[in-house]
C-alpha cells in the first residue's frame, strides 16, 4: 500500500488522538528512519528520547530475540530468571536500593504517586484520606484521570472530569513557592527536572538543590519523572545528577526499552518501596522477562556506547550553534545536553513540515517550540547535516 492510502486507513479506522506529519515510516536503523517510499529522515524526536540508544540497536535486538524465544510472560504469580538481574543492573548502575517495574511511564508515575500516598499513612502516619502531593504547572507526567487531574494544561483535562483529589500545583522553578504549599499531611512533590513537553524548560540553577533540601527538612518525599530526561539525554545518566543530589524516588521509563517495548520501573530505598505488601499493587506485564531482558540489554548499550557522554559533548556542541544562529523568528534556543528546544515567534509546525520535505524529522511542542532530541547515538557528521537543515529553515 502507498503512503496516502495508509494515512487514509488511519484517519477513518483509528480515533484521531494525535495529529502526525504525515510520513509513514517503514524501517528504521540508529538516527535514520525510510518511508513506504524509501525516502529517509534523519530523526530528530528519537520517540520522545525512547529512542536514545537510536533504533532498532543490534545488541538490543539480539536480547529481545532470544528471550522471546525463551519464556515472554510469566506474570508475577511466578518468578522469572530475567527481572532478579534487571533489579540487581539497576541497584549497581543507580544506586537506588529497590525497583517497582510497570511498562508505560504513565503507570510508573501512578505507581510513584501511590508509594507516596502509601508512605505517607504507614511512614509519616498522615491521616487517612488527607495526603497531599505537591506538582508544577506546565507538568506533563502522563495521561490518565488523576494525572491530567494535575496538569495545568486545560486540553488534557477538558472533558475528563471529576479528577482525584490530593494534589497541589505550584509553580516550576520556583522554591520558595513550594516551602509555602508544604503542609504537615504533605507526603511528596512530583518535579520534572527538565520540563521536556512544556517546551524544553530548564529551571534555575540551583533549584533542585534547594528543592531537595526543602523536601528533606519538611519530611517528603523528592519524586523526580525522569522518564524523558533520564537515561543519558541531559548528558548525565539522570538529569537531577547535575545538582548533585539524591532525590528519594526516580521514575524511569521510555530508553530504559530502548524503544522496543514498553518498560517503566520507579527506583527508591527500601524504606520507601518497602511499604508495598503482597497485593497492594500489581501488573500482568510488568517485570516480566521479556521487558526485564529488553531493559537489561538497553541500560547495557547506555554504558558501554556511553550515551551520556556523547550526549553532553554534541549537545555543547549544537547548543552553542543554534545559540549563535541569527534569526528574526527566534525567541531563545535552551536546553542541556542533546536536548534542546527552540522558542520561536512564529508557529512550529510549518517549520517542522519544511524540515520533513528536506528529510529531518522533529515535531513542535506546545506551538511554538521545535524540539531536537536526536538519538544519542547520532553521529556527528549526521548531527552536522541536521543543525545546517534547521539553520536553513529558521534563516
Ligand atoms: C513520556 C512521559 C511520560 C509518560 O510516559 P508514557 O510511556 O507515554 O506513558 C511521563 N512523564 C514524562 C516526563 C514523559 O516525558
């Protein structure tokens, strides 16, 4: 079938949820990807950074092939002999002393949402039914009803109502904001580190810091989504890594897959994953051998092909380009690492659509800013050609 009779099949057969350029992509390898025509795109969105250790990775490849042909799912009602390995690559590459696998980053953020409900009655005895959870504005931690609850983004709540109670939004970037909202029954506050769908938005330096030291005299709990930021893409193995600090829960997701499958998990101590007993939360695919087999292969090649590192060197490197890049629709070029969101006067998408026509892929956000999150395996000569392709466009 050809490109337009496929786009046709979508548009009458599947709910218009999403709004797509219209390039219908048959086979991808590393940062390119080839239409049903065989034209290819060199992909600057990289699955929203599920892609950093670029697609269809070999080793991850092999990984997943092999247990497929082993064992697939198991449930939880059994145990595997894939997801011990996975907990124990994750203690050692992170630190954290235990992980809660789920599969969407959508559900690990539920998950994390819950460990700190659940902290706050058995650990820091806040009455039942009055836990309070602290979040941002312009979040984006996912889309079922109590996270669009939260969000300050009124398309994704329009509609949606009655949303969960319990949650508090303050302003991102802004300490002092959250020392005022905490209240005896606060038991956590939810922060992107980097606010990646809001637009690429890097707060002050500093704030984590402050935010963490907030967090640990007022006894809540620091829950970090680092489901975009995580993994390599800000040029450390976790954003929250440049400010030094340890928040107490980390939410992951997205490259922990390396785009093949959906696999999330929330890392935290013992102390605060340890308040989960038998049947107080669950998921049929979640931890189960093939994701764990997946993750294993694609937290492996984040190390070895050190993806955080490439990542801090071409994005200095891009960064400092497209900050020196003059052009009347530019408003600001931010970001850290290869990640990075450019602010414009005008709208985004006929941008991205002249950039598609010249073979590069990336996708606005928010209207107004193009976002450039390559896979972190991009080469640099790939990476060159990409930044003269936008340069051109904005000029
Ligand atoms: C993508 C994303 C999510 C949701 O993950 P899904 O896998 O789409 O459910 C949550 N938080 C952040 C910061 C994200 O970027």
């Amino acid at each position: 079938m050809n490109a337009q009779e496929l786009i046709g099949l979508e548009e009458r057969y599947g709910a218009h949820n999403y709004h797509p350029l219209d390039v219908v992509i048959e086979r991808a390898e590393g940062a390119w990807v080839y239409d049903v025509e065989g034209k290819r795109y060199l992909d600057l969105l990289a699955g929203y950074s599920a892609l950093n250790q670029g697609h269809c990775h070999p080793a991850i490849y092999k990984a997943m092939c092999e247990q497929a042909k082993k064992v697939t799912l198991t449930s939880r009602a059994f145990r595997n002999d894939q997801l011990p390995l996975l907990y124990q690559e994750l203690h050692e590459m992170t630190g954290y002393e235990m992980a809660l696998p789920m599969n969407s980053g959508t559900e690990a953020v539920e998950t994390a949402l819950k460990t700190a409900r659940k902290w706050g009655a058995c650990v820091k005895k806040i009455p039942a039914g009055q836990a309070e959870i602290i979040v941002c504005s312009n979040n984006f931690h996912g889309r079922t009803i109590s996270i669009v609850g939260f969000s300050s983004e009124e398309q994704y709540r329009s509609g949606f109502g009655p949303f969960s109670e319990g949650f508090k939004r303050i302003p991102f970037g802004d300490a002092q904001a959250l020392r005022e909202a905490i209240t005896p029954n606060t038991c956590a506050f939810l922060v992107e580190p980097i606010q990646g769908e809001a637009g690429i938005l890097v707060p002050p330096d500093g704030y984590l810091r402050e935010v963490a030291e907030i967090c640990k005299a007022n006894d809540v709990l620091l829950m970090v989504d680092e489901i975009q930021s995580g993994l390599g893409r800000t040029g450390k193995l976790f954003a929250y890594m440049h400010e030094g600090i340890s928040p107490d829960v980390v939410i992951i997701g997205k490259a922990l897959s390396g785009g093949f499958y959906p696999v999330s998990a929330v890392l935290a101590s013992r102390a605060v994953l340890g308040v989960f007993q038998p049947g107080d939360h669950g998921s049929t695919f979640g931890g189960n051998p093939l994701a764990s087999a997946v993750a294993r292969a694609a937290l492996k090649v984040v190390v070895e092909e050190k993806l955080s590192e490439r990542s801090a060197e071409l994005g200095a490197y891009a960064l400092e380009r497209l900050k020196g890049l003059k052009s009347e629709k530019i408003v600001e070029v931010r970001g850290k690492g290869l990640w990075i969101g450019v602010e414009l006067k005008v709208p985004a998408r006929p941008l991205c659509e002249a950039l598609q026509e010249r073979g590069v892929l990336c996708k606005e956000t928010h209207s107004t800013v193009i976002r450039l999150a390559p896979p972190l395996v991009i080469s640099q000569e790939d990476l060159d050609w990409g930044l003269e392709q936008v340069e051109d466009v904005l000029r």
